[in-house]
C-alpha cells in the first residue's frame, strides 16, 4: 500500500517475487482462521499460535512482508528484499513456537522498510516521502517493542500510526494534482506528528488524530472527484470513501475511549482493507508486473466487506457475541472472495502491464 512512484528497474524478476508473496498470504490464513477461533470458530484455527497471535500475523507479518515487498519492487534493489523476506520469515516463526524469533525477524524486516524508505527520501525528498518513512519508523517501533516483551495490545498506537501514513502519505502524492491551499499540507504534517505522538501516550489521543486525518482525506483527496467517473476510477473512489467512513468511526469510538473490537476492526478491516481492495489493480501489476483488468465483480465483496463489518461493529457494540461472529465469519467470506475475483482477472490477463499511477 505504500506509494510507488518513479520506480526503478527491480533486479528481482516479478516470478521470483511470487515466494515471497506466497509466504505473506500464508500469514494472512493464518491471522484470519486465528481471528475466527477467536470468535468462536474453534475448528478454524490452523495452528494454536494464530489465535493468540492473530493482531500480530495480520500486521506485521501480512502487510509487512506485502507492503515491504512492494516497495523493495519500486526501489529496485536487492537488499531491500530482505525486509519482505523477513517479514514472511517472522510470520511462519511465530505459527511454529519459535515466538522470539519470530518477533524479533518482524522487527529486522521493519528495519529494512525503514531503510528503503530513508533511500526514497534521499533520492526524491517530499512531504509524502516524509510521511512514508515515518510510518515505517512506527511499524518498527511496534515491532522492537513486542520483540522486547510488550504486550502486542499495547503497541497498537504504533501499528495505527504505521498503515494511517502510509496511507496518508500515498494518498497524498496520488491526490497531488487536487487543488488545495498551502495550509493543507501543514495541516497533514500536524496530524502526522499527532499520530506519531499519540502512539507514545494513549490510543484515546490516537482516536483524535485519526478523525482529524479522516477530515483531511474527505476533503482533500481526489476520490472525491472521480467516484463521479466511470469502472476503475470510480472503483478506487469507491473504496477510498468507504474507508475514510470507517476511519472516522474508528476515530470517534477510539477518542471515546473505547478501544474494542468495534474501534480497531472498523480501523483494520474497514479502512485498511478497503485501501487493498481499491490499490490491488495498481499494486499487482507494480508488483508481479502482472495485469489486473478490472471487473464489476470487484463490487461484490467490496460490498460483502462492509455489510458484514457493519453487522460486526453493530452487533460488537450491543454486545451480540453470536451476532458479531456472523460478521467476522463475513469479512474472512469477503477477503476470500476478493483474492479468488483478483486472481481469476490475472489470470485471464492477455500478458503483463507495466504499471500506472493509479487516480
């Protein structure tokens, strides 16, 4: 999910990235049949680790590798391969007992993301490349912290700080085309300070600077000009504002004070996973050089996502256990459904695609 603008030859080929790639979706299976044994589907679960592991496998195992491979893909360089390696490494880890390991290779495959990073912003410094490098500084921080002996649930304020620059800072380069005075982009560095200096209190005050950043994107980013378009333009806004909807609830229930299984799937699962669905036709040719035609079927669990997240959200809020289940049993429904729909398109793909600036 990380920007990838003016990317380089990669001296990896894209059939060699697919092990990689490989080792991040096993993480994802894990975290999300650990995520259904949590919720009560005990028979989902592959390996006792991932229910007890579940937060740690999605973020830092999952998008790390699949956002540290993305941009070792832009940087072109072979060093920076060691970060997804690393990540998917660190994920199987913890599945199979060796748990300091595991944390600890999560954190090595951060370092390497923040090192790519800091080469970005040496080559081309900019606002967003900025943002991204302090967003990496966040998931290594959180990934230091657990590998030290902290609680995974109290390093959640760094995890959130990681996806919403990252986000944010890809967002912003994408959107750098939109109109917007000067102040906006003083008023984005703010909020990423806030983010990186909530993450050192509260989430409370993570909850603040998560709906100011909601604020910011509603008002600023260009999906507010091309959900008016047509197929994949108006696809990506789609899921863009979608996502924006559920970082701001995410923000208000978090500022609330209520850091629940509501808040944080309505920042993970709505936000987040609404930006994978709406970059996957970019990020895939980027990353396989692979074409990713888009189809109106992308709606389908695009729309599956976020009917079951709302039932989820609901249902966590009144305390309907049974109900809430229903719902994450529902998201794992619609993550699955979107794989299958993503690779069914690459597949009958006519070849590769080099990639494109996505709107």
């Amino acid at each position: 999910m990380g920007a990838v603008a003016g990317t380089t030859q990669a001296v990896v080929v894209p059939g060699k990235r697919l092990p990689l790639l490989f080792l991040g979706f096993l993480c994802l299976a894990a975290g999300l049949s650990g995520g259904l044994a949590r919720e009560g589907f005990a028979q989902a679960a592959l390996l006792p680790a991932a229910v007890s592991l579940h937060g740690v496998l999605m973020v830092s195992a999952f998008f790390g590798t699949v956002i540290a491979l993305e941009r070792a893909v832009a940087l072109g360089r072979t060093w920076a391969y060691a970060g997804p390696l690393a990540c998917g490494a660190g994920g199987l880890a913890l599945l199979f007992g060796a748990t300091g390991t595991g944390f600890w290779l999560l954190a090595c495959g951060a370092a390497v993301l923040v090192a790519a990073s800091v080469v970005f912003l040496r080559r081309a410094p900019s606002f967003e490349a900025w943002a991204l490098a302090a967003g990496a500084a966040c998931a290594l921080a959180g990934n230091v912290l657990v590998a030290l002996g902290v609680v995974p649930g109290a390093v959640l304020g760094w995890w959130i700080a990681f996806f919403a620059l990252t986000i944010g800072a890809e967002r912003l380069e994408l959107s750098r085309y939109m109109p917007r005075p000067r102040a906006a982009h003083w008023l984005f560095g703010a909020i990423a300070v806030s983010l990186i200096a909530a993450a050192l209190v509260a989430l409370p005050f993570t909850g603040f600077a998560l709906l100011a950043l909601a604020g910011w994107l509603l008002a600023y980013d260009i999906a507010r000009k091309t959900v008016r378009g047509a197929g994949l333009p108006r696809y990506i806004a789609v899921c863009l504002l979608a996502g924006y909807a559920w970082l701001a609830l995410s923000g208000a229930l978090l500022a609330s004070g209520a850091a629940s299984d509501a808040a944080l799937h309505a920042f993970f699962v709505g936000f987040v996973f609404s930006m994978v669905f709406g970059h996957a036709p970019v990020i895939v040719p980027a990353v396989l050089r692979r074409a990713l035609p888009y189809t109106a079927w992308f709606y389908l669990p695009l729309a599956l996502l976020h009917a079951s997240l709302a039932l989820r959200v609901a249902a966590g809020l009144a305390g309907e256990d049974a109900v809430r289940a229903a719902g994450s049993l529902g998201n794992v429904i619609a993550i699955a459904l979107f794989i299958a729909t993503a690779a069914a398109q690459a597949v009958r793909s006519p070849g590769p695609r080099t990639w494109h600036a996505a709107p």
